[in-house]
C-alpha cells in the first residue's frame, strides 16, 4: 500500500468499528467503506486518510453503511478552496453518492494544515431525520 | 425543481439555506448544525426551504449546485458549502467576512467587543 502507516496519536475519525478491527487503513470495515477509501486513495493520493461508517450514529445497524465521514489529507488540495476540495472527493466518490451513500461528512486538509493541527471538530449529533425517509441525501 | 425556479430561490435573500425540517425545528443533525451556527452569528432573519416538503426542490438544487447533500448554503445568491464547510468558516473567521460583505453584522463581533471592555 502506498499509503503511510496509521499515525499512534488519537484520531476525531477514528471509529468505534475501525479501532476495534485495530483500525488497519487496509482492509476494516465493510465494502463500501473499502470502495471509499480505494477511491479515494487512487484520486487524490492522501498522505493521511480516514474513512469512518457512522450509520450507527443516524439510527442504522453498525455496519450499515449509508452514513460516511472521511478525513483527506493531500497535496492535491494546496490552494484550493474548501467548497472545490470537497467537490474533487465528491468527484471521487460519484457512484457511490448516486447510490448507497447517503451523507457524506468531509474534512479536507493539506499536508501543512493537518501538520500543524492534526485533529476535526466531531460529527453532529444526529437529530432522528425522517425515519421514513428513505431516500439519499 | 426547474434551474430557474432554484435559481429565482437562492437569489431571494442574502442568507438561503436548503435543509432538512425548519430553523424552528431541523430533522437532521447537519442541518441543524447550520442553523445552530447561523444563529451563533445572530443570523435569524434568512430564507430557509425544508426539502423534505418537496421532492422536485430536493433533487433540483442538488442538480443546480451539482452538490449530492443537505444542507446546502447559499449566500448572495452563490453556493457556499453543506456543514462541514459552514463550520470551518464559522471557526476561521471566514464566516464573520463573507458576512460583512451582505451587510450583516456578526453577533460574534459584538461578543467580541464586550470581552475587550471586561
């Protein structure tokens, strides 16, 4: 894997799922989460990334995977503007957005910003939504 | 849901949030996490439309901003960003900026203010 190794510091995306598979960015979590993070990887080449399912958090089943938060730390950002780093890993992940993937938390760093501040506010709380509700975004 | 009608909604008040449920009551936490910051601002006074009420909007300013979620934020008519992105301006300062641009005065500002003359 061209990827570094976890950082030992305590990661604001690390999961309860991901820390209890021992948070190996290769192969926790289920197969959307490792469809996130493959496509992710080969669009923007992150130096550090984290993929979180937080279904749990909006009323699913751990593991339901319809709820994704993700941390990305690339190059590829320097420069750009927050609203246009989100849309380059919107772009990544079109397929899923258009399918199963129901929100999407994203938090879009470069190298230098992550350096200097290595943490990310927590997801909000979820509010119930429409239970009923059962379409996409 | 038609592009002009959107685009006749975000051009409608300086402060335009599409959400899910109502300032008074959100239904999810993302968007209430935007009314929470909007009124941290002492912004109340803004547009907001409950997407969950209308399933052409819903999908039209998804398709207008080419943005896949909700909520979505719209200031002087432009696209600004979902959540996450609302909350980064509202921690870097941005936010209190690109309101003094509308002409709104942050409340922030004001607390400011009154922590200085403490």
């Amino acid at each position: 894997s061209p990827n570094p190794p976890l950082s030992c510091s305590p990661s604001p995306m690390r999961g309860p799922l991901l820390a209890a598979a021992g948070g190996a960015m290769g192969g926790a979590g289920g197969p959307l989460a490792r469809t996130i993070r493959a496509k992710l990887t080969a669009a923007l080449q992150p130096t550090h990334l984290e993929v979180r399912d937080d279904s749990s958090r909006h009323g699913g089943p751990p593991g339901a995977e319809t709820h994704f938060g993700v941390l990305v730390v690339s190059g590829r950002f320097s420069g750009l503007p927050l609203l246009q780093r989100h849309r380059l890993v919107h772009e990544a992940l079109r397929a899923e957005l258009d399918g199963p993937l129901h929100a999407l938390q994203v938090i879009a760093r470069t190298p230098q910003q992550w350096q200097s501040a290595p943490c990310a506010p927590p997801p909000p709380p979820c509010l119930g939504g429409s239970k009923r509700d059962r379409r996409r975004g | 849901g038609s592009r002009e009608a959107v685009e006749r909604l975000v051009r409608e008040h300086p402060v335009v949030v599409f959400m899910k449920g109502s300032p008074a009551q959100p239904l999810c936490g993302f968007s209430n996490a935007v009314v929470q910051i909007l009124r941290l601002h002492g912004v109340e006074d803004y547009r907001a439309h409950d997407v969950l009420q209308d399933p052409d909007l819903r999908q039209g300013i998804k398709n207008y901003s080419n943005w896949p979620t909700i909520p979505q934020v719209y200031l002087n008519g432009e696209f600004v960003g979902g959540c996450d992105i609302l909350l980064q301006m509202h921690q870097n300062g941005d936010l209190v900026e690109e309101l003094k641009k509308l002409g709104i005065r942050s409340a922030l500002l004001d607390a400011e203010k009154d922590e200085e003359k403490k």
